[in-house]
C-alpha cells in the first residue's frame, strides 16, 4: 500500500493558513475560526460557496480549475485572507 507523499505551503498573511496537497484532495488549516469560503477558478467565475464551521477544510481536488484556483476565507472577526490553491 502506496501513501504518496504530501506537500505543504504555509502562507503567511494576516491570519496564517497552512495548506497541504495530496494526490486526491488539498487540506486547509486555520489559524483561528471562519464563517464561510468561496473558491474562483481563473475566469472569475465562482465554483464554491460554503459557511465554514471547522478550522480545517478538505477540497477534493476535481473541484479546483487548473492550473490555479483562489479561495477567499472571511473569518468571524471581520478579515478576510485569499489564497492561490494549486489542482
């Protein structure tokens, strides 16, 4: 049985978000609570809408553009942090 490995990208902004790649899916870690996130492939165009209620989030990759799609995280406390999520 075959784990491939991960791949890890901390991005350091106003509020910290360590993200982690596999082959199938991409994890995102909080550094404190948000309230909802929205995914946009390159075009713009809006490909998720969700309320968050965890402080990790799990994408399954299928559901990112290629090459790139950006997730934009508001969190409880009124800020905001956009992130460049790789398929």
């Amino acid at each position: 049985y075959y784990t491939p490995p991960e791949s890890s990208e901390m991005i350091k902004g106003a509020n910290a978000v360590e993200i982690k790649y596999n082959e199938v899916d991409c994890t995102l870690q909080l550094s404190k609570p948000a309230s909802r996130m929205m995914v946009y492939d390159v075009d713009g165009t809006q490909v998720l809408n969700n309320k968050i209620t965890s402080q990790t989030i799990r994408l399954n990759k299928s559901l990112l553009g290629k090459p790139c799609s950006l997730a934009v995280i508001a969190f409880t406390d009124g800020t905001t942090e956009v992130v460049k999520l790789k398929h």
